[in-house]
C-alpha cells in the first residue's frame, strides 16, 4: 500500500486532504482493496495546526519536514504538497532529494513563471510522478459538459462564465497564503475554462480590496477575469471572496441552449446538479452525486500505481499556471463593484492579448530559476 504525507496542515492540507484520505482509506478497505496507509504523516511547523488536525490513529503529525521524511518509506510515499504557493518549489526540491518521486500538488502550481519553469525542471531531472490538484474537472459534473460540448447537442459553445463566491474574511485575516483574490477561486475555474474551450488568451484582469470594520486587505476582495480562445469561446471568471451567501456555478452558454452546473458548496453534500435548456423543451434538472476531491484522489493513487499518474494532468496545470501569471501581472486593482453579476458590472481595463500555449508537454525557458 501507498503511504500518504501531508505537508502543510491548513485548510487544504486538513479541512480537505486529510479527511478526504480517511474517507479514501476507509472505501478501498470496504472493497477489499486497500489503496493507503493510515495514519497519514503529517507536517506543519504551527503548534496549532498540528494539535486540531486529523482525527486519532488518522495521522501522526511532526513539526518538521525533516521528521517526516524520517518516518517514511521514499517507495511508497505519496507527498501531498499543500503549502503556500511560494513555498511549493522548495519543498517539492527537498522531497525529490530524499527520493520521494510520487506528488500531489496544490493548486496553483507556482507563484511566478520563473518557479513554474523551475519546477518543470525539477520533474523532468528527478523523474517525478506529479499530479496537480483539479477535482473540479475531474468531476462527473465537469464530465458532463465536456460531453455537451464534445457531442455539439445544442450547437457549438459559444462563452462560459463562472460564478465562485464565499465569505472568506476570517481565513483573510488570518492566514497570508494567497496574495491577492486570483490565488483563491480562480486557478479551479481557470483549468475548468481551458479544459472545456481549450487554449485562452488574457483578455481582463481585476481585483478589489477586501474590507471589515476597520481593515482593509489589498486584492483579496474578488476577482474578475475575462479570456477569449482560439476556439471562438469567451470566458468570464468572476468571484467575490466578501459575498454573504457561497455560489459555485458554471454557465455554458451554446448556440441553441445552456447549461448551468452547480458544484457541491462544501463537504456538507456531495451532490451536484445540472439544468439543461434546450431551443425547444422544457428545462432538464439533474441532480448526482459526485465526491469529486475522493474520486480525484483515488483516480491519483490507482495511477500512482500503475505508473501512469500526472502526464495530461501536468500539462493542463502548467497552462493554467502560466496564464494565472500572466493574470498577476496585469491585473488592474478598481473599487468593488456594487454587483458581481453582469459582465459590465467594472468596465474592462484594455490589455493586450496574452496567448498561452495549448496544455502541450510544458517547456522551461533560458533565464529562470
């Protein structure tokens, strides 16, 4: 059985790796075909992320990467790299040094094109196995409408706008991980966006400051990004991280109809729904289950297994990387806008077309780290 090591035990690393590793053990076991070993090795140099992460005999937590790599077994472990951005390169550096060659990475990728360019590197030389965080379109519900979209059932597709809204003041204010708003919600729907429509360009990028009482966050307010694809598609993200209620919805708008997918909000309940309108029917309501970060993390550890793990995945999570880089750059900070719902809601700040190549084999290039 593979062995699961966790680094970083903040939201991602406990909230949603951890527990989702338990449900992933205790499955395969029901089945009669373990995929993972319990605990988890766990590392995280807070006190306090150590002491409320994982439930008894789930994980063994450690302070320090350099006691986790002492209680692991490099053939069998499966590092799951949930740490800051900026972080990420130097700890995927260290666990490649100590021959652990199986990875799991948070999204996004990298915090600059220079690391990301790093990092293809390092996998290349180190021969490493890297899957990269993406249960949105790895889900039955993104499935869907990559079949809508494939199968041209109500015509071509013709633009997409996603809808990621939450109230995130409290981890705002307490944590520092994400510099500004596209750190957030943005890199899922970024990989959903190219993942349906296929390569983009930077069209618009913005953000507002976050604001309570008497704090004001620069840039971790929302975000707005619009993109167009060679494919004739246009794409707008947008997603407000100081909104009162959570909205996770998809809108695929094609020649002769719509669909609207709404992804599960949270842990709470894993089903999701689909309302299909075609030119000339009644509107049909799907509703299914769909655990996607358990399935996505099963489908990782059978291909870690196989040998056949990251190769499509890395590709498309080098793309988003880059075009997320390119979004940093040129992103525009402007006021909240009083709604995020139409598409006029901040007028565009004009910016020139940015390509980014197709989710081919990624390149480094001269000049970087």
């Amino acid at each position: 059985m593979l062995q699961p090591l966790v680094v970083g035990l903040g939201r991602s690393g406990s909230g949603l790796h951890l527990r989702t590793l338990a449900r992933l053990a205790r499955r395969t076991a029901a089945t009669g075909d373990p995929l993972l070993a319990l605990p988890v090795v766990g590392c995280d140099p807070r006190a306090e992320a150590r002491g409320s992460a994982g439930a008894p005999g789930e994980l063994t937590a450690v302070g320090t990467l350099d006691e986790a790599l002492a209680r692991i077994d490099p053939e069998t472990t499966v590092a799951h790299v949930c740490t800051p951005p900026r972080l990420r390169y130097d700890v995927i550096a260290r666990l490649a040094g100590h021959g652990v060659r199986r990875l799991i990475v948070e999204k996004p990728l990298a915090a600059s094109a220079g690391e990301l360019d790093a990092l293809v590197r390092l996998r290349e030389r180190a021969d490493l196995d890297m899957v990269v965080v993406s249960h949105w379109t790895g889900s039955r519900l993104a499935g869907r409408l990559r079949r809508l979209v494939r199968d041209e059932a109500l015509g071509p597709l013709r633009r997409i706008t996603v809808d990621q809204h939450k109230p995130r003041f409290l981890r705002s204010l307490t944590t520092d991980g994400h510099p500004t708003a596209l750190d957030v919600e943005i890199p899922h729907s970024l990989a959903l966006a190219m993942d349906l429509a296929g390569p983009a360009e930077l069209r618009a990028a913005r953000c507002w400051d976050l604001r309570c009482e008497d704090r004001v966050l620069p840039g971790l307010g929302g975000a707005h990004v619009e993109l167009a694809h060679p494919s004739g598609v246009t794409t707008l993200l947008r997603s407000d991280l100081g909104a009162a209620v959570r909205q996770r919805s998809v809108v695929c708008a094609f020649e002769g109809g719509t669909a609207t997918a709404h992804f599960p909000l949270s842990e709470d309940d894993d089903h999701a729904q689909l309302i299909v309108h075609g030119p000339d029917s009644e509107a049909d309501h799907h509703v299914f289950r769909d655990d996607a970060l358990t399935d996505f993390l099963e489908g990782a550890y059978r291909g870690f297994a196989a040998g056949t793990a990251g190769a499509v995945n890395f590709a498309l999570a080098c793309a988003t990387a880059r075009l997320l880089c390119v979004a940093r750059e040129r992103c525009a900070v402007v006021p909240r806008p009083d709604t995020v719902l139409p598409s006029t809601a901040v007028a565009p700040t004009a910016l020139a077309a940015t390509p980014v190549p197709a989710p081919g084999v990624p390149q480094a290039h001269a000049g970087s780290r």
